[in-house]
C-alpha cells in the first residue's frame, strides 16, 4: 500500500461525504438476525432479501423454530432471496453449529471479542464469506469492518484505489488498510451509494461524478474522447 493511495482513499472518502453527507443505514439488527439476513442478501437486491426475512420470521415465531423446521419448509419460506435450495439449509446448519457451540441461538458474545477474533469465528459456517461476516461485525456488532460488494468492487477498481486483478476476497483487506477504521461506515455506505446512482456497470456518468478528477477511469474515457 502506498501512501499516495491511502490519501486518494481519504479524498475520496472526504468528497463523498460533501457529495452525499453523512449515511444514516437502517436500524440495526440484532448480530444473529444480521447474520441471517446477510445470508440471504447473496446474490440479490434489498428487496427480496428484505421480503425473504420477512417471510421468514412470518412463518416462524423464533430462531429455535427455524433451526427445528423440516428443510423444505425453510426453503419455501425464503423463496424470494432466490437460491433458497442453498439459502435455507445453509441457515439452518448455521443454527444448528451455534446452538452446539454456544448452548443457545444468540450471537451477542462475539460483543465481547476483538475484531478480528470475532470475524474469524463467523467465517466457520457455510455461506459466510469475508463480506457476510464484515457485514455483521460493521453494522451489528459496531466493530471495524469494510465489507466489499459489488458496486465497491467496481468503484474501487475504477477509481485505482486496488489492483485490476485483485480479487473480491482480496479487495476487504486491502481497502480496510487504507481507511482509518472510523470512516469505514460512512465510506463503505456512500461508496455503494455512488455505485448505484452514478458509477454504473455498463454506462458510468463520468460527467456527473463528484471524483471524475480523481478517477483513473474517468480521466482515461476523457483522454480517449479528446479529438486525435
């Protein structure tokens, strides 16, 4: 890591938040739920990942229920989060290692580990991945974490701030280290927040980006449209 990009990363961070102000997310969800929730968020939108959860919870009173259930009732439950032959079982074996290893369906102890112990005891189940596990340690737990999606993944790539082939896997630490842990929830929010309204995968509006300057991407396309 150079110093260089760890300041292009902080400008970034700092013209983000001029741009944006400062993200408020939702309510935070007990870490347990997160966990769930985040699970089934892969490989869809907020909206069915919200309806799934939702479904979920419907259909059963208490993680205990769900954890219990007959698995193709789980399945039919989280339907719309798609991949639900995956999802489900995925879930209930979660639930079922928790309650094994800590005697009950509840995850507020990881409150009382370090970061990094923490993320390393979620990355255990099936499913959770570096981005799952960054989710919950960020956003339920209030520990440091950058969990990389898509839309940062592209952004970061195209704005320099990680190597081309670097993977998504790669990119959480990488991007972590160049931040100081407490912008990590601004900039993660606002990062995706410019991916979804302006840095678009196919047709980026470069012209309307509050970073269009600083921008590898964006300086390259301007070069390239510049009559020979």
């Amino acid at each position: 890591m150079s110093h260089t990009q760890a300041d292009l990363a902080l400008n970034i961070h700092q013209r983000l938040l001029e741009h944006f102000g400062y993200p408020e997310w939702r309510n935070p969800l007990p870490p347990l739920d997160e966990l769930v929730s985040t699970i089934l968020s892969q490989n869809t939108n907020d909206v069915n990942r919200d309806r799934a959860f939702e479904s979920l919870r419907r259909r059963f009173p208490t993680w205990e229920a769900v954890r219990d259930a007959p698995e193709n009732e789980v399945i039919e439950a989280v339907r719309l989060a798609g991949l639900a032959n995956q999802k489900g079982p995925r879930i209930q074996a979660a639930l079922r290692s928790i309650t094994e290893q800590v005697g009950r369906l509840d995850l507020e102890f990881l409150r009382d580990m370090e970061a990094e112990q923490a993320r390393q005891w979620l990355l255990q189940f099936k499913g959770v991945g570096p981005k799952t596990a960054a989710i919950v340690l960020q956003f339920s737990l209030g520990k440091p974490a950058f969990p990389v999606d898509t839309h940062i993944y592209r952004v970061s790539g195209r704005l320099g701030l990680r190597p081309a082939k670097m993977s998504v896997e790669q990119a959480h630490e990488h991007l972590a280290a160049l931040l100081p842990p407490e912008t990590y929830y601004p900039a993660h929010l606002n990062l995706i927040q410019l991916g979804r309204r302006v840095c678009h995968a196919r047709k980026p509006q470069c012209p309307s980006c509050p970073l269009n300057d600083l921008c590898a991407y964006a300086i390259t396309q301007q070069a390239s449209e510049q009559p020979g």
